[in-house]
C-alpha cells in the first residue's frame, strides 16, 4: 500500500507548497496617549508691593492618537487644554489664562519614545474671550542623534510661537544613560535626574520652565504704569522639585510632585512690563495613560 501511495503522488504531479504571508511585526509603540496634570503653587508677594500676593493653579489634559506612517515613523493628532487660574490680592493682572488647541506632528518613535519630532500646536491663547486675534500656531521640534552609541545622545530642538519672547528660541541638551537605572535628561526646557530602580517605580529630580503666552483683555492693575487693553501675556513658572512615579498598574502611570516654584512672570513683553513674584512650595499630581 506504501508504494501504491507513493505511485500515486507521483503520478498527480509535483507536491505543491502555498506560500503563507508572514507575520506582521509587532508596533512596540503606544497609539492612544492621555496626560492629566494639576499643579498647585502656594501664595508669594509680588515684587511690587502695590500689587500684593497671589497663588496659582495650574491644569492641563491631552489626548493624542498615533497614526502610523511606515517603519517608525508616525503621525500623531490630538488636543489640548492648559489652564492657569490665579487667586490672590485683586490687583488687575488676569485671573486666569486658557488655551485649547489641537497637536499635528511628524514624529519618529522608537520604544514610545520620539527621537524626531517637528509639532505644531493651533489654537486660541487667551484669557476670556476667544477671539480671532487669540488664534496662534506655536510649534517645536527635535532631533535626537547618539554621541556615544547606547550611551550619550544629544538633543538639538527649537521652539516658536507668536505669543511668546522672542518669537523664535533654542532648547535641547544631553541625555546621558549612567546605567539602566540611571540616567540624566539634561535637555531644556525640563531637565531631569531619573532613577528607576525597576519596572513599577521612578523618581526624578525635576526642574523646569513651563509658560503660556496669552492674549488678554482689559489689564488695569493698582500700578498706574501698566494700563493695557487687548495686550499679549507670556507667563511662566520655574520650577525645580522632586517627583515619583508608579506604572504598576496596567497602562497607567501616576505621579506625584513637590518642590519650589522659584519665580512666577507675568510678562508684557510688547509693552516692556514684567510683574514677578518671589518663590513658593508647589505639590503635583498627574496621570499618564497609554494604549
């Protein structure tokens, strides 16, 4: 019966294979990225003594969506909102600043990390009402490339905005893996010292600029020397602090923070009016979620 089978094959011809599509590689990369912040910064005096004091709280979501392109390279699109609201001595300044706007990037990510990116972030700036002359369309961009391969890499980027001064200005800096639990992100504007000392946790040593230029609306504080209407704002708070973060759970990562808010600015820049306070203790917390 062997032979009869083999007989058989063989005279039906050649055995025939049907070739089978291989396996699509696996995106190692996140598609869904969620961000939730809340920053508190306790009262300080105003410089000015006329202006007295203030606090500040600060809030921001986003939510992206990855669009991949080919190989590594993505389109990412998502939104934004940022808020600064400010409670204190009534002194004129805003009480709050907004912006709500959408992301549009180009970007090469590796690891869910992006080593280029080019954004652009359109939107309206502003502190009540939002009118065509809040539109802005700030953006940024970077590019990572190794100094020393799996060791150093350096960071050149550019940021640009037209409610912001100067309307064109320089980050970046260098990242350096001491080992994999420690690493140094030294890349303005949010320089940090990492530890990680396993999957689940991660403390950082913080410092950073964070701002948002604004236009607002009727600007009459208690200083007679700054008097403006329809005027663009940036303002900023340096920080520097320590945060933890814990990525136990499932696609979720969250954060808590204190430290220093070494300066607070309102600036008029167009109006060459700057109103500054003195440090204050700030807490954080905050939620990364990825799919």
């Amino acid at each position: 019966m062997l032979y009869l089978g083999a007989a058989a094959s063989a005279l039906a011809g050649p055995v025939t294979f049907e070739a089978q599509p291989a396996p699509a590689p696996q995106d190692e990369n996140s598609h869904d990225l969620f961000y939730y912040e809340t920053t508190y910064t306790f009262r300080s005096d105003f410089k000015e003594s006329k202006l007295g004091h203030g606090d500040s709280l600060y809030d921001d979501f986003s939510y992206d969506h990855r669009f991949l392109i080919t190989g590594k390279w993505y389109l990412r699109a998502g939104v934004e909102y940022e808020r600064y609201d400010f409670d204190g001595t009534d002194n004129g300044l805003p009480d709050h600043l907004q912006a709500a706007y959408g992301h549009l990037a180009l970007e090469y990510v590796v690891k869910d990390h992006a080593g280029v990116s080019i954004e652009v972030d359109p939107g309206v700036y502003f502190q009540d009402n939002a009118t065509w002359d809040a539109f802005d369309v700030p953006g940024k961009a970077f590019v990572t490339f190794p100094l020393k391969k799996d060791k150093i890499f350096a960071v050149v980027a550019v940021g640009w905005g037209a409610f912001q001064d100067p309307v064109v200005a320089p980050g970046g800096g260098i990242i350096w893996l001491f080992s994999d639990k420690l690493r140094l992100q030294a890349v303005f504007p949010k320089p940090a010292l990492v530890y990680q000392p396993n999957d689940d946790w991660e403390v950082r040593a913080i410092g950073e600029l964070n701002f948002l230029g604004a236009r607002t609306d009727d600007v009459l504080t208690t200083e007679r020397k700054l008097q403006l209407h329809d005027a663009v704002v940036q303002y900023s708070e340096y920080r520097a602090g320590l945060q933890v973060g814990y990525s136990g759970f499932k696609h979720f990562k969250i954060i808590a923070g204190a430290g220093a808010t070494i300066q607070r600015n309102f600036d008029f820049f167009r109006a060459n009016q700057s109103k500054r306070m003195d440090p204050a203790p700030y807490v954080r917390i905050a939620m990364e979620a990825k799919f």
